[in-house]
C-alpha cells in the first residue's frame, strides 16, 4: 500500500499542472515547427502573431493596411514582452483558430499581427492554407501583384442603356473568375469628352448578387476628361468568389451621351 502512495502522489501533482501547462480554449498556438528563427521584437507579440521585420533589424506585428508594416514573414513561436528575442515561425503548423473553412487561403489581415480567411482589398498577401476549422499550415508567400482587366464599352447613343437598374441579371457580364478575386479599384479611362448631362448618367459593377461599386455623373460629377483613368469610387463587396462572374451597366438619362470608354477593374487574385 505504501508503495503505491509512493507513486500516487507524483501523479496526482501531473494531473493538476498539466491542464496549466495546456493552451487556454480559443487562444492561437504553434502545433508544430518546421523552420524558424529568432529576431528581437519592438513591441509586445502574442504566440501567433504574424510579424514582418523593418530595416532597424527588428520585428513588429505585420499589418496589411499599413506599407511600412508588410509584407509579413513569419508568425511568433511564443509571447514576448518589446525588447525580448522570438522565434519568428517560417513554416509550421498554427493551432487554436476558430471557424476557418479547410482549405482556404490565409491572408495578412488589416488587424496588426493576424490572419484572415478575408481577403483585403487593398493588399494581398498570402500566409497560409486552413488545415482544417481550427488550424492552418503557415507558407508565407510574397505579396500578389495588383493586375488590371480592360473592359471596353462601346458609344452609346443618347439616352441608351446597357442593363436596366440595380439587377445585376440584366446587366452585362463581362468577366468570369475561375479562381476567387478580389477588387481593388474600378475606374474609367475616357476616350472622349461628354458633351451633355442633362438628367446624367449611373455607372455600376456587380459581382453576381450584390453591387461592388457604383458613381452618377451629371453637371456636379462631371464624366471623367479624355485619355484619363479615373476611380469611380469606394469598393464594396469587393471579393468574387471563384466560378462567379462580374457585371456591368451603364443607365443613362434623356439626352445624356457618353463616349466610349475603357472600364478598368484593379484586383487581386485568390492566391
């Protein structure tokens, strides 16, 4: 019997450390390490931050809405207090997430040191791929390359319309994405000036089911000047999913006569 209490009380004290020792439900942490190494970091860093390095030599939490805070190159083995030195995580696994679809690329988020299944509209950079709802595999890549997709719209006559309202259905397609995309910017390159506003005209873009952005022109926005690109405005709905088309339509008012022009759609692919 004694001999058994021997061995009895060393247990019990394992089973009443380990669950300290164990993450905390919810909280990010490192399943595995492939490939690291260590850096001085200059703020305070949680296990599983994303990090990048400036050119000072040291780490700060990566931030995707912010060009001095990108791209990201690894993601913190530990949590460390600004002035401590981390193992800065280049290949490995990340546990802890929560409701990730198994799969789907992980980006640079524009929340300061992490990581999102959403890809930003401004900057894209791709981390990783979910390995299943509550982990993903880090694989850092650098950031994508903002490409440009010229639609050309013919000269309307006046008062001519391609499309009918807000219903993308009746509006032209004008782009398939056999991969998911995400919008950055539309704009109009004239090719010619407008001569007449009366009652002006609206200029949308749809992704299939939800508009993405959408500007009216008359005599207080006037039609963008010849051989110029301009914004139409601030994106919503800005991703695409893969296998769905963008559409386009142009309503124009009575009287109203746009030249032809260029639709210029800046965006990110989903990889």
């Amino acid at each position: 019997m004694n001999r058994w209490k021997k061995w009895l009380a060393p247990i019990l004290m394992l089973a009443f450390v380990f669950p300290l020792l164990a993450p905390p439900a919810g909280a990010l942490n490192l399943q595995r390490i492939i490939e690291r190494y260590a850096c001085t970091v200059a703020e305070n860093v949680t296990i599983g931050n994303l990090l990048m390095i400036k050119s000072d030599g040291l780490c700060y939490k990566a931030d995707a809405d912010d060009a001095a805070l990108r791209p990201a190159i690894g993601v913190a083995a530990s949590t460390v207090s600004s002035g401590g030195v981390v193992g800065l995580v280049a290949r490995g696994i990340v546990g802890g997430a929560s409701a990730l679809t198994p799969g789907g690329a992980m980006y640079l988020s524009t929340v300061a040191g992490a990581a999102t299944q959403t890809q930003p509209s401004a900057y894209s950079q791709t981390v990783g791929r979910a390995a299943g709802t509550t982990s993903w595999g880090i694989d850092i890549n650098p950031p994508q390359t903002l490409k440009v997709l010229t639609i050309a719209v013919e000269n309307l006559a006046a008062a001519a319309d391609i499309g009918t309202g807000t219903d993308y259905r009746n509006a032209r397609a004008i782009a398939y994405s056999p991969v998911a995309m995400t919008i950055n910017d539309v704009k109009i390159y004239g090719r010619d000036s407008l001569s007449v506003y009366a009652y002006g005209n609206v200029v949308r873009v749809f992704n299939e089911g939800a508009t993405v952005v959408e500007k009216s022109y008359n005599t207080a926005t006037v039609w963008p000047a010849a051989f110029t690109a301009t914004s139409i405005g601030t994106i919503a709905n800005a991703n695409v999913a893969a296998g769905k088309s963008i559409f386009f339509e142009i309503v124009n008012g009575v009287l109203c006569d746009p030249p032809a022009f260029d639709l210029l759609i800046y965006y990110f692919t989903g990889e």
